[in-house]
C-alpha cells in the first residue's frame, strides 16, 4: 500500500471538528435554562398533586364521618339539635350503648375547623374524638319534628350538611338521617 505524502498546505486548510469556548458556553446556557424550566414544572406539578392528595383525603374522611352520623341518627332512641345547628345530640338503645354511655354528641368547631365526637359516660367524664379536619362549614338540622306511634313529638329527620375545603378547592356533603323508632306506627 503506497504512502501519501504529507502536505503541509491542505493540513493548514483543514479545521479541527469540535466546539469553540463561545459555542460551548452558549449551549451551557441554553442547557442550564432547560434544566431549570424542567425543574420548575415538576415543582409545580408535585405541589398540585400534593394540594390534590389533601383535598381528597379530607373529602373522604368528611363522607365517612357524614355516613358515621346518618348512622348513628338511624339507631338513636332520641335525637336533638342546637338552635344554631353546631351539634346533634344522640341518645343510643340501651343494646348498642357502650357501658354506662348516657349520649353522644357530633359538634362542628368553627376555631378548628373540626367535626368531632364527645361520648358522654355516667361518671360525667367524657372522651373526645376528632372525626375530620379542614371543615369549613358544617350544620345538623334544624330538626323536623312529627309525633311518633305513641303521639309524641319526635325529630322525625336532621338534615346534615358538611363542607370541606382545602386551598382553592371545596366541596359541601348533604344527608338526611331519621330515627327508624320515629318511622313505627
């Protein structure tokens, strides 16, 4: 295989392949900005998810305290409201009440922002339990009353309402519960 000579003139002639300090620190720049509008996207992105996962959870936890109380309501001896509609006391039967359980009480507080319980015992001491947070609004009643098989007046039903919000995001639950003993005739 023959040898080429070497030229000095076309080595002169050629150019290197490759980048110049401007050209690199121009695609730095530009790779840099990339990068950083990337970063803040995914950002952004987390916190709606976050905000998203929090607002559900509190939702969910709402519906579940909401069906909680249809619940209770529907198996209650005796059932009354404040006139501000904050509460809903509930006398349970004497088969479903915990030992020397003389009542319960669902209470929205508005400092909170919580839906909680308190069982009342016989002792007079009693346990409160946090049901829901991040509660906007909430009321229990006003009662409707009728008279039941006897032809006394009993709270027949007791509209609930439970908003929940969190951020930019709300959401208002509804239900209705009656005693089943106010439905005998």
């Amino acid at each position: 295989m023959p040898c080429r000579p070497f030229n000095l003139a076309r080595a002169a002639r050629t150019r290197r392949s490759g980048l110049s300090m401007v050209e690199l620190l121009i695609s730095l720049g530009i790779t840099s900005l990339l990068l950083t509008a990337t970063s803040m996207a995914f950002v952004a992105s987390s916190a709606s998810v976050q905000a998203n996962a929090d607002f559900s959870k509190a939702a969910h936890t709402a519906r579940v305290s909401l069906g909680q109380v249809e619940a209770e309501i529907r198996r209650a001896d005796a059932v009354s409201c404040d006139a501000l509609g904050t509460y809903v006391d509930i006398v349970r039967p004497p088969g479903s009440a915990e030992p020397n359980e003389i009542s319960r009480r669902y209470k929205y507080d508005a400092a909170t922002a919580r839906l909680t319980l308190q069982v009342t015992y016989g002792t007079g001491a009693g346990t409160v339990y946090q049901l829901a947070g991040k509660i906007k609004a909430a009321t229990f009643g006003p009662a409707v009353v009728g008279t039941d098989a006897d032809g006394l007046a009993a709270v027949q039903r007791v509209p609930i309402s439970i908003t929940v919000a969190v951020g930019k995001q709300a959401v208002t639950l509804t239900g209705t519960s009656g005693p089943r003993r106010a439905l005998d005739k």
